[in-house]
C-alpha cells in the first residue's frame, strides 16, 4: 500500500527535536515513528499508554515540586544512592 496520506500537526519546537534525536538513536525517522504509533494504537484499540487524569495527591504533588517544596538536594549520585539505602 502507497503512503499517501498526510499528517499536519504544530509541536513545540523543542519537544520535536528531542523526540527525533531519540528516533535518530533508534533508527527511525518521524514517519516511522508515527506509523508504529498509529499501528500501536490499532492493536491496542486505543492508546498504546494509560492515560489517565492526576489525583488530589499527584496534583498537590506537582504543585509542590514547582514551588521547591519538599525536594531533597544531593551533591552526587553516591550521595542519593545511600540515602536511598538507608530506608
């Protein structure tokens, strides 16, 4: 079968050359990238990822974070790795 079919959309610039940098890693180009996404999405009958709508606690969370509230700041990975292993 042809591809002959077009697909416009508008993305944030960024968001766009980020994802094709990981599709350039993989091999794939953006076309190639959406077809297995709209073939995923056939064999799936849906998305081919939950989806879902944040709770009261992951909201509060979100909000949290962007105003710095509650983070742990670690000065390296040695560093957070043995605070991790201290739980």
């Amino acid at each position: 079968m042809s591809k002959s079919a077009m697909i416009r959309a508008r993305i944030e610039p960024d968001v766009k050359e980020h994802a094709e940098a990981i599709f350039r890693k993989l091999g794939l180009n953006a076309t190639d990238a959406i077809t297995l996404f709209y073939k995923q999405v056939g064999l799936c009958n849906g998305l081919p990822f939950d989806v879902r709508i944040p709770n009261e606690e992951t909201l509060k969370a979100f909000k949290d974070t962007d105003k710095g509230v509650g983070l742990t700041h670690y000065d390296s990975m040695e560093e957070m790795f043995d605070d991790l292993d201290a739980d």
